[in-house]
C-alpha cells in the first residue's frame, strides 16, 4: 500500500505515536516516506505539530501540512472560529496522491475520530480515504470502552466501503489491567479485524535512536515490524499467571 490513512477510536488514543512507529519501521526497511497533516488543530503558527513529532521520532520523512488553525477542536468547528478555509476531502486526496509519487509511503493522519467534520458540509476523513482508495488503519486504546468504540468506528468503515486492515493499541500499559488484558483478545472481535501491534505506553518519551530501534517490534509484519500477536498474548498469559 502506497497511501494509509491513520485514524483513531477519539482523541488522546496515540494515534500520532502509532503514525511515527508505522513510519519508524518503514524507513527501516528502507522504504521511503512522507506524512501529511491534513488539518493541524491548537497549535500556534511556529509550534511543532503532530507531524514534526512523527519525524522527531522517526527520521528521515517527507512532511506536509495543508491547515492549521490555533484552537484545539475539531477541524470544521476550528477553521470556522478562525475565520480561515477549511480542508476539503478533494484537496487531502490530491496531496497525498502527489505525495505517492515520490515516495513508498504515504501516511495520512487524521484529526480525532474517523468521522470528525473537516469543512461545513459534514465531509471527513473517511471521505478522504474513499477518494484515495486507501485503507484506513484504526489506532484504540487499551482500557474500559474501547471495544465498543472500536466497533463503531470499524463499521462506519464497512459501511462506507473502506478497506480496514486492522487495530494498533495506541499505548499499552506496563501494568495493564484486567479490562486491557481482556481487550486485547476481544479487540480483533469486535473490529473483525486482527491486532497489529501495541505501541508501549510513553514510548513517544523515549530517545529518537531508541524509538527508531523498537518501533518494529511494536508493529505486524504488515506494517513492516515483527510483532506476533500470538507471542504478545502468551506473553500476557504468563504475566498474568505469575501475579495470580
């Protein structure tokens, strides 16, 4: 896949950790990448966004951004209250495509939730994504609600035709408790697609060069890493056994 669009189940979920791991492990195969920020929210004009933390952490990418507007909210609503233009699907879907052509990677990241309002008719990412015909990687986090949240979101993507090729976890605890154990079985359930990989809680405060290093392990083969997800749930099991 040339294009993947990185959504999240709402906000605070480490979608943009997830982006910079994703790309992380890319650049480590030796693919070449770029990140586009369709829309930059509750960020001054000369502060770093999400995009800059994705190279931060990753390397060596490609960064784009077409808007950014000062107030933390929800494209639409933060673009409206600035008084600047919004972002419109058509446009997303042109940058990335000309993104693609020099590069192997497109990552798209999106702004909150899948359905989140980028411009005043409604439009969101999934509409992005349609144009594109990219798929659209669903990033959840571990506790209490997430599978629900996970379903909702994996059948707004159904419903729209969307290709949806699976879960990362965000931020797994070091300490998880008995509703992310649970989870992390029930996730590929309740999305009907399988786990890709569980990006460690507060990995984005580790080193640039230690980051760059583990991304692989935090991620499925089919993001470039070498996570197994059957390894990750022995590997639980035996925890939660020996604090039994």
């Amino acid at each position: 896949m040339s294009v993947l669009v990185v959504t999240g189940t709402g906000t605070e979920v480490g979608k943009t950790v997830t982006t910079a791991a994703v790309a992380a492990a890319a650049l480590a195969r030796g693919r070449s990448v770029a990140v586009l920020k369709p829309a930059q929210t509750g960020v001054g004009p000369d502060e770093p966004g999400d995009a800059a933390e994705v190279a931060r952490l990753a390397g060596d990418v490609t960064l784009r951004e077409l808007a950014r507007y000062p107030e933390p909210l929800a494209p639409d609503t933060a673009a409206r209250r600035a008084g600047r233009p919004a972002v419109r699907p058509r446009e997303i879907a042109e940058a990335a495509e000309k993104l693609a052509a020099e590069h192997d990677l497109v990552l798209v990241e999106g702004a909150g939730g899948l359905l989140v309002r980028f411009d005043e008719t409604g439009a969101t990412l999934a509409d992005a994504a349609r144009l594109l015909d990219a798929p659209v990687l669903v990033v959840a986090h571990a506790g209490l609600g997430t599978l629900n949240a996970t379903a909702l979101t994996a059948e707004a993507l159904r419903a729209r035709g969307l290709r949806f090729p699976g879960v990362v976890i965000g931020s797994w605890p070091a300490d998880a408790d008995l509703a992310s154990r649970c989870n992390r079985t029930d996730l590929p359930e309740a999305a009907g697609a399988p786990l890709l990989g569980a990006v460690p809680e507060r990995a984005g405060a580790l080193s640039p060069a230690d980051f760059r290093a583990a991304a692989p392990g935090w991620l499925a083969p089919r993001l470039d890493g070498v996570w197994d997800a059957e390894q990750f749930a022995k590997e639980l099991f035996v925890k939660e056994h020996r604090t039994a």
